[in-house]
C-alpha cells in the first residue's frame, strides 16, 4: 500500500519485483514514469518564469536558477504567491493550464520547484529538456514558445529519469488505483498516465481504476482505504483458490 509518491514506489515493486506480494493499492499515487513527472514538472516552471520572470523575493534567474534550490520553502511560496497576485490573469491562464484551483497554484508551483531541483540534483544533472517541445494551453501559444527559456538534458541525467525511475505499465500483480477530488498535486492529467501505460502493456486485467473519493491530497478516510485494500483482495482470492498465487493477507 503506497500513497502519494509511495504510489510510484507500489507500482515499480509490482512490475519489477513482486515476488512475495499478491497485489497493491496505490492511493492518490505520483503514479508517473520519471521522464514524463520531470517533463511536467519543467513545463510549470518555464511557464512561471515566462509570465512571471524578475520577481521580486525570487533568484533573477528564476525557478530554474541552482538559486532556487538553496531558498527556504516558506520564502519560495511567499515568492510565487506574491508574483502570481501581480498579474491576474496570467496566473488564471496558469492555473487552468496546469488544471489546480488559483488558491492551490503557488503551492503547486512551490512543490514543482523543489520537486525537479531535487531531481536534478539526484540525477546530477537536468534530467530533461524542452529544446524541441513545441507548447501549447498558454494564452498565444506563438508568443510563449518564441520567449519561454530553452533547456537541453544532461545525457547522464535523462539516464537516470529514463532507468531507475522509469515505469511501464506491466504489472505482474493486481493493483487498484484511487485519486481524490480536487487533488492540487496529482491533477487529472497525471491520473491519466498510469492506465494508459497499463493499456499499452497488455495489464489492463490486473488493474482497477477505482472512482475518486475523498479531498485534496490524500484525504481518505480509513474506511476508503479499506476498501480499496477490500478491492485488490477480491481480485487476489479467486486466483489464489484456482491455484493462481496465494491469497493476499
């Protein structure tokens, strides 16, 4: 049972190493290969730093500046929610585009900030680039891809996003997937990633997609756990009494 990035960590256990386990739950789970949470996670800054470059509280390099990573989290947040109060509209644009509520979009923006710099300093290196992406959901999309910041991954970096960090789809046991409503950090288009992945690795039969309960991120209730839990073990069972694996405890 994993939440939140421990979601990840559930699904990797379970396409690389499930010996001794019978399935797993992944409650409001970070349920993305490295490569993709690392492009996502680019995107948002780049795009705080095209409608929102110079502010004030922030490195003058932006989000993306070695900078950014020394700074306190408060300081950080404090930043970004004050620049993003500048200029309505903008973080309205952003907010719709990154799919969080305008309330939420300086702590997601603040969490994607600390979230790729420890990235980067993980992989040693940029991880991913954005040279080639042609983007789109940002207002005049031909003004932002003129002016958004270029940047080109470190080799051994992409490595490692696309190596240790990478998920595939192929599980080798049951697992069920459940999200909150209105979740800030794991939004519907990160939702999306794992089932598609699944799909195209032929394991849509030991995946249950369970319907969103519970709010925020990793607002569930005790008994919404269980039953979650309840769903992988009435998956788990039947097999284990046709001689298929042993039963989940």
């Amino acid at each position: 049972l994993g939440l939140s990035m421990g979601g990840a960590v559930t699904l990797a256990t379970l396409e690389r190493t499930p010996q001794g386990y019978d399935g797993g739950v992944a409650l409001c789970g970070a349920n993305l290969p490295g490569e993709v949470l690392a492009n996502d996670l680019l995107t948002t800054l780049v795009a705080f730093d095209y409608f929102f470059g110079q502010a004030e509280g922030l490195p003058r390099g932006g989000l993306l500046a070695a900078e950014t990573a020394a700074l306190p989290q408060a300081t950080l947040y404090q930043g970004i929610a004050t620049a993003l109060q500048g200029d309505a509209d903008a973080a309205a644009l952003l907010a719709t585009r990154l799919q969080v509520q305008p309330d939420a979009l300086a702590g997601t923006i603040s969490l994607h900030a600390l979230v790729l710099h420890e990235l980067i300093e993980r992989a040693g290196g940029m991880p991913v680039g954005n040279v080639a992406v042609r983007y789109s959901g940002f207002g005049d999309d031909a003004a932002f891809n003129a002016g958004v910041a270029r940047v080109r991954a470190a080799p051994a970096a992409q490595r490692y996003v696309r190596g240790p960090l990478a998920l595939t789809g192929a599980l080798q046991r049951p697992v069920a997937l459940q999200s909150n409503v209105g979740d800030p950090t794991i939004v519907p288009r990160m939702q999306a990633v794992y089932p598609q992945l699944a799909t195209r690795a032929g394991a849509t039969a030991r995946l249950r997609q369970l319907p969103a309960a519970g709010e925020g991120h990793c607002g569930f209730s005790d008994a919404q756990v269980l039953q979650a839990l309840q769903t992988v073990r009435a998956v788990v069972v039947p097999a284990a009494l046709h001689g298929e694996g042993a039963a989940l405890r």
